[in-house]
C-alpha cells in the first residue's frame, strides 16, 4: 500500500471518528466527530470551537405577500401587512414601526357669513359697532380670512364714512392695513376689507363705522347686501 | 347714559335718510343746546317695522359712549363733551319720538 496511512495505523484516521453521513472531524484535545447539521443550518464558531447554527433570515421571518421586516430589539421580526390606506408609522426610539389609519389631513375650510339687511346709521365721530356681524366657529385654532363688503356714506352731504373691522371690539387694523377703509361718496362706494387673522372660536368679527358730525350710513343698495364672510382654514 | 328705544316705524331706502333726519330732529327738541356727535350721539337700525334707537348721552367729558354685542363700550375721545343739563328720563325721550 503507498502513501502514509497502513491498515494497522488507524489512530489518525478521521473515519475512527465519524460515524455518520455528513460527519466532518473537528479537533479540540484530540480529533473528534463533528456531526451533521440539521437543514439550512450554518457552520460558525462559538467556544473556540465549530458548531452548527440556525441563522435568522429573513426569508425565515417574512411568511406572508407585502410583510415587513424591521428589527425588534431581540431579532428580526414581522410586520404583517396592514390595511388598505394604511400608513407605516414609526413609535420612535425603542420602538416597533406599526399600521396606522392615517388622520383625514389636508386643508379644512370653513365659511361663515353675517348679513345685514337693514340700514344703519350713527351720528359719532367714534367707532361704533354697526350690527353687520359674524362669530367665529373655528374649534381648532387655524386662521380665518375676513373679507366685508357694504356701501358707507353720508346721504346728506356725499360725505364717506370711515369703516374698520373689529375683532371682539379691538381693530384688527394694525395688523393688515387693508381692513381699514373710507368711503368716497354716499352712493356707489363698497369698501373691500380683508384681513387674516388668528381664529379664535366665539370671537366676534364686526363692522364698526364713524363719521364726523353729520349722520354716516351703511346701507342695502340695489346690488348687494351688506355681509361679512369669514373663510376659516386650519 | 344709554338709552335704547324700539319703534315700529316702515321706511324704504329711498325714504330712510328723511326717516332717519325725523327721528335725530325730534331728539334734538328735546336736548336743547347739547348738540349731536359732541354731548351725545344717535344711531338708528331701520330695521322694518321694528326700528331700534340707540341714544348716548356723554356723562363725561373725554369719554365716548356706545354699545357692541349688547353691552356698553367706553372709549377715550376728544371730540366727546359732557352733556350739558339735566339729562331727560327714558320717557320723555320715548314721548318725543311718538
């Protein structure tokens, strides 16, 4: 027999060991069987010596069409598909993302409108509340766009009438320079005042007019009514 | 001093500035020398058949009397003067506008 191994030197011989289809030999203080691994399994170390193992993958995690795979802290895990529209949400630090149904989003508008269909009039030099009015609705802060239209003037001598918006009886004027306005004549004038401003529910958005000393007037015209529209958005 | 008076009084728009001019002159009777937009102060809803008057006589001086949401507003005004004389009762001046 050539080479280095003979029948009767069997001491080294690695099928002393191996007992078993698959067996490999491994070595610690002498040669030893090093057994088969189940299916799939991996050779790694551990102990300074080899051993099978069963890895985590995520073909072994994910079972099911549209799963997630995210790390749990522990291990890679599952997260099964959601519902239809459902949106993927993280919980932040420590954490698992989850399913959410989304909140409705997008811009919420809401219009309001105040009318006054009667003439009014005064005859001060301050500014007085003219009943042409609307309350803000708003239940969730945002803001609100004011816009009033209306005639103002002195049928009595063409005179204009000087109108600002008041917001719960304080002039929103310093803030939008726009809502303040006067009227160039008793006849044919429509004071367009727009400001936007924080909506506040309950708050009370009106008209307030003066003149000098003479009668000043907002009135209904043939072509439109007097009214105060709010656009709250939030 | 405020006093707000209901009246059941019609007007059109083209009639409102002479229905308006009627109501102010019937105050002015009785106000005397006090005179309008400086002692005091009127205005008028024409609201049909149920006109409301609002009447502000100045109980001081640099103070601005007026009404917003149902309730009385005061305000700083140099315009403002006081009202001159004994302020009239709340029917004389329902008296003076029948």
């Amino acid at each position: 027999m050539s080479g280095g191994m003979t029948k009767t030197d069997t001491s080294n011989l690695a099928d002393i060991v191996m007992t078993s289809k698959g067996d490999m030999v491994d070595f610690d203080t002498a040669r030893q069987r090093f057994g088969i691994g189940s299916t799939g399994q991996v050779l790694t170390v551990a102990s300074a010596l080899p051993t099978w193992a069963t890895l985590t993958t995520a073909d072994s995690v994910l079972t099911t069409q549209g799963d997630v795979l995210y790390e749990s802290g522990s291990g890679l895990a599952r997260l099964g598909f959601g519902t239809t529209g459902d949106v993927l949400t993280t919980k932040g630090t420590g954490a698992n993302p989850v399913w959410e149904t989304p909140s409705s989003g997008g811009l919420t508008v809401n219009k309001l409108q105040g009318v006054n269909t009667a003439l009014f009039e005064t005859t001060t030099g301050s500014f007085v509340a003219t009943g042409l009015e609307l309350t803000l609705s708003n239940e969730s802060g945002g803001n609100a766009l004011i816009n009033a239209t209306f005639n103002a003037g002195n049928t009595t001598n063409g005179e204009g009438a000087r109108c600002v918006l008041m917001n719960d009886g304080v002039a929103i004027t310093s803030t939008n320079l726009s809502a303040e306005a006067i009227s160039s004549n008793s006849t044919n004038y429509m004071p367009l005042n727009m400001a936007t401003i924080a909506d506040t529910d309950g708050s009370v958005i009106e008209v307030y007019m003066k003149g000098a000393a003479t009668a000043k007037m907002i009135y209904s015209a043939t072509n439109y009514t007097p009214q105060i529209i709010a656009m709250e958005f939030y | 001093m405020k006093f707000v008076i209901d009246k059941k009084l019609t007007c059109t728009f083209e009639s409102s500035e002479k229905c308006g001019n009627d109501i102010r002159t019937k105050i002015k009777s009785l106000l005397g020398d006090n005179i309008d937009s400086v002692n005091y102060h009127t205005s008028i809803l024409h609201k049909q058949n149920n006109h409301k008057i609002w009447i502000f006589l100045y109980d001081k001086t640099g103070t601005h009397e007026s009404e917003a949401q149902g309730k009385n507003v005061f305000n700083e005004s140099s315009l403002v003067k006081k009202f001159k004389g004994t302020m009239p009762t709340e029917s004389e001046l329902k008296k003076a506008l029948k």
